[in-house]
C-alpha cells in the first residue's frame, strides 16, 4: 500500500495532515522528525512531508536526517518543515518583525512551473485564504527554488524547486481554516507523488487481525474501557480479531460518569460479544479522594492515581497470567496532545491521564500493549465501529474525557453536583437529537461535541413568586474535525432559548443558563 510519510517536528497540526491525507485515501505514518532514514522505512513510501513546529530552525527544532535530500522522494515543507529544508539547503530563514497568525490571503503566480510543479500548482486555486502561524521566514530561498506564491503581507507562501520534486508552504493547508488545502495536499499526494489509493477499514482489520494475532496468540488481553467510543470501538476490534473468551473488559464506574453510561456501556459491549465484563463500582472511592480539591491539575491527577490504584487492584484481583497483554482505547490524538507519541517536541496543553500509568509503563516495557486504535482518528474510529458493527448510537456518541465529570464540575465536586451536572446534561443531549439542524440531521449529529459545565458561582433569580439562588450552567457546543482546533456551533436563537428554559424549569438547582462562545484556541473544549 502506497503510503505518505510525515516527519513531525512538533506541530500541534502535525496529525491533521495526516488525517486530512488519508481522508484522500492514501495511508500516512506520522515519525518523530529526527528519524534516522533508512531503505526499510520508506519501503512503500511515496512521498515525504516535514510538518510545521513550535520552535525555530535557530533554537532547538528537530533536525531531519539529511538524507531525505538525496533519497528521490518528493518532499513537501509545511511551516516549519519548508524553513527547515531552506536553512537546511543554503536559504535564509530570519525572524519576523511581529508573528503572523490566523488568515491571511495567499496568490499564486502559475506562469513559468512546469513538470511537477505545474501539477503541484493545479491543486491551488489562484487566490485564497489560508491560515499561518509562524515567527520567522524566508528571507533568502535555498539555490534552485522559486517562488509561485506570496502572502498578502508580502512573503514567500509557496516555493517548488525547478528541477527536483521539492514543495514549500509557510502556511496550513491541512487546518479547515485554509481554503481549498484539501486540493492542494491531494496535488501532492496524487500529482506530483502519484499515490494510489488504499488505505480503508477493511483493509486495516485485516492488518490488526493479523498484528493482534502474531502478537497475543491465546493469551489474555485486557482492555481498560471508559465507556467513550475509543474504547468501546477497542472493545469490538479485539473481540473481531481474537476469540472472545481471550478478551477481559474493564471498566470503572467512578462516579464520574453521564447519566446512564455504565447500563448503556454493559449493553453494547454484551451485545458485541463479550465473555468476561467486569464491572467496578467505585464512585465513593473517587468522590472521596476528590472532597475538597479544586484545582484542575491536582483533580486530574488525582483521578489519574486513582485510576491506577483501583485498576492495579481489580487487575490483579482477576489473577490473570503473568503473559497477559494490556489493551488500551489510545488514539493518535491522545499521543500527540501529551507530548509522549510521536511528537516528542509537541508542547504539552493538558495531562491526558489514559496514555500512562505504571501498570501501562510496565507492560509496555514488556512489550506486552496492545493499542489497537492507536494508528486512527476520531473519525476513522467511528467508520471503524460501524464496520464492526459496533451501534449507531456509539458510535455517533461525542467525546467524553476520561476524567468525566470531574473537569466538568469547576471547584469542587459533590455527589450532588454529579447529579445536577448529569441531568442537565442528559437533556442538553436529548434536546439535541431532538431537533433537526440545518443539514436535516439533528443537531447532535451536527455538532461534534457538546456538554454541560456547572460552575462555582450561584446567581440570584425567581421561581414562582420565591426568590431562588441556583448554579449557573454553562453548555458548550462545538464544532471539530478532530478536536484540535474547534469553532462554536451557531444555534438558532430559538432552539438555544427553549433548551435553557427546559433546564431550568426540570433541573430546580439550577437558576441559571449561558453558553460559552469561545473558540479553540485560545479556549480548550473543556473549561478544566
Ligand atoms: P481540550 O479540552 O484539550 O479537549 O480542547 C480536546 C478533546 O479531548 C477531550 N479531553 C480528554 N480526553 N482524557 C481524555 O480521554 C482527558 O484527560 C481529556 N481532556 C480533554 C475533550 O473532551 C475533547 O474532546
């Protein structure tokens, strides 16, 4: 299978490219820009890209092996992946007097290309807008390039060179602010690197299958389920390609869960073939190590210890052989926001607690992990599960962060907070469903993520003719490609208004509703 090799220097959009390039059908690997480059890993790779950064080519950016230079791919620099093959190839890279971000117009001048860069240019549309962040640019292009493409603010945006198939952008054709970056990843995917299509589901559990397999052979597997659709899509990939009495799910309920989530979790997962589910209760666990606490690092990590403490316990509980392999629903995006997977240099946003504990940290030293989703993005987990047969009603489900609740509640956290948050929350979503959006589909499928946030603060109002003092809720309605970047879903006034009203009118706690307009960045989708 023909495949794009992506060399990540650190962007936080490094794995969109990625996405967006298997979107086209084409299978990418994403490796940690330093990489040595040797025959076997480009085996089938038809083309390189050098993705964007958060450093500069004078500081500490990653260097490439210099041999992706004289290896014959094609290579396509984005960001700091086109500063980085100047100042690599005798260009001149110098810092801007003020950093330019957000969009910013691009014009192409197609006159003089010819060869692979004539086919390189027909992905682009004469003018757009494109989407740029960067501190430095090229001042001086290396030797045997040139320009066909400026910013409206009178920089290099797009170089090729004239005799090899070598390609510079200083913006972001992969973020969906950039217009038409679609049609010019697809230029060099399909023009200038000639891939052909292969990449699909079919294709990718018959690869699993086969890994899974080769690796676990009858050994137990144990996967750790949070009740999101990652794990649960997990779930259903394990029990396809092994035998089901080999698979042990584990799942904890800690309190700090959706309305509903451990009755609907143990129902799809019997349904998709489970033999051993376990179960654990362990709301008081949590909710007590949590009395008190109120700043959202120390709750994290105290959910992410205690996740720990309660899985080692419940794991070693099952007395499963030493040779057990440990399954986790991790996805690429988990990865990369940590600044653990393939993007070394990425800058850590949050702690994600599910990418590692020491129960992890020590099969994974055994070499005894299994992350079967590990490869895949949100969207490609979700064809995934429908492939596996995996319900609609899961598969389409938004994304739940593993610390629950917990980043949902600011300050402290109750039981009862949990359950105000919950049920509010239960008819935001309801509500959702419930109501058709543009498109015709509802607006729940419309939107990528949404939730309830019950803040700290109480606001007077009036029930009846009785003076009230209830929480104030905010919602939050997003949409995403993928998470990492996120714009605020526009309601109609009239379904926003009637959704607070229902809320306030079933939910007596709750005396006030907002809805946050904050895209991301500079806001995070959640508020902790
Ligand atoms: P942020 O808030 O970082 O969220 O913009 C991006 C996406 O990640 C989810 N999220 C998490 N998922 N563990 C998870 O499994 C976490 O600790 C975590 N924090 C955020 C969030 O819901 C959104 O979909």
């Amino acid at each position: 299978m023909d495949q794009i090799l992506i060399l990540d220097f650190g962007s936080q959009t490094t794995q969109l490219i990625g996405r967006r390039v298997r979107d086209l059908g084409v299978y990418t690997e994403i490796i940690p820009g330093d990489t040595p480059v040797d025959s076997a890993l480009t085996k089938n790779v038809k083309g390189i890209i050098l993705s964007g950064s958060p450093e500069s080519v004078y500081d500490t950016g990653a260097v490439p092996d210099k041999k992706i230079y004289d290896c014959g791919l094609p290579l396509l620099g984005i960001c700091y992946g086109l500063q980085r093959m100047t100042h690599d190839l005798g260009g001149k890279v110098e810092p801007l007097p003020k950093k330019e971000y957000g969009r910013i117009d691009v014009k192409i001048s197609p006159d003089t290309a010819s060869g692979y860069t004539a086919e390189f240019l027909k992905g682009f549309r004469s003018s757009f807008t494109a989407w740029m962040s960067h501190g430095d640019t090229l001042t001086k292009l290396a030797p045997g390039f040139k320009e066909y493409g400026s910013s409206a603010t009178g920089y290099p945006a797009v170089v090729a060179h004239e005799k090899n198939p070598w390609f510079g952008l200083q913006f972001h054709p992969e973020v969906t602010h950039c217009e038409g970056g679609d049609g010019i990843l697809g230029a060099f995917v399909f023009g200038v690197c000639g891939c052909n299509k292969g990449w699909s589901m079919e294709h990718y559990v018959e690869e699993l299958g086969q890994s899974l397999k080769a690796r676990a052979g009858d050994n137990p597997v144990l996967l750790l389920i949070s009740g999101g659709v990652d794990s649960t899509v997990a779930g259903a990939a394990l029990l396809k390609t092994l035998k089901s009495e080999q698979v042990h799910l584990m799942y904890m309920d800690t309190g700090l869960m959706r309305k509903n989530e451990t009755a609907a979790v143990r129902s799809s997962l019997e349904k998709l073939g489970a033999k051993n589910l376990h179960i654990i209760m362990c709301e008081n666990e949590f909710l007590s190590a949590l009395k008190g606490k109120e700043e959202p690092e120390e709750k994290r990590r105290i959910i992410g210890d205690l996740f720990i403490t309660v899985q080692e316990r419940e794991v070693a509980r099952l007395k499963l052989p030493e040779s057990y392999f440990l399954a986790q629903g991790t996805l690429y995006t988990d990865l990369i926001e940590s600044g653990k997977g393939v993007g070394k240099k990425a800058h850590v946003i949050k702690s994600h607690h599910n990418v590692a504990s020491p129960l992890v940290d020590a099969k994974r030293k055994a070499g005894k992990i299994i992350e079967p989703l590990d490869r895949l993005y949100k969207d490609e987990v979700r064809e995934l599960g429908r492939y596996l047969g995996v319900d609609e009603e899961i598969v389409r489900r938004h994304p739940f962060p593993g610390p629950g609740l917990a980043v949902r509640i600011l300050g402290g956290i109750t039981r009862e907070k949990c359950d105000i948050l919950r049920e509010a929350d239960a008819i935001f979503i309801e509500e959702l469903k419930n109501r058709k959006g543009p498109s015709g589909k509802s607006l729940y499928d419309e939107i990528w993520q949404a939730f309830a946030i019950l803040l700290p603060i109480r606001s007077v109002g009036v029930a009846g003719d009785v003076r009230k003092y209830g929480w104030v809720l905010a919602l939050r309605a997003i949409i995403s490609a993928d998470g990492m970047t996120a714009d605020v879903y526009p309601f109609e006034t009239r379904d926003i208004l009637e959704i607070s009203t229902r809320i306030t009118n079933s939910v007596k706690e709750i005396g006030r509703v907002t809805y946050d307009i904050s895209s991301k960045p500079p806001a995070t989708i959640e508020w902790e």
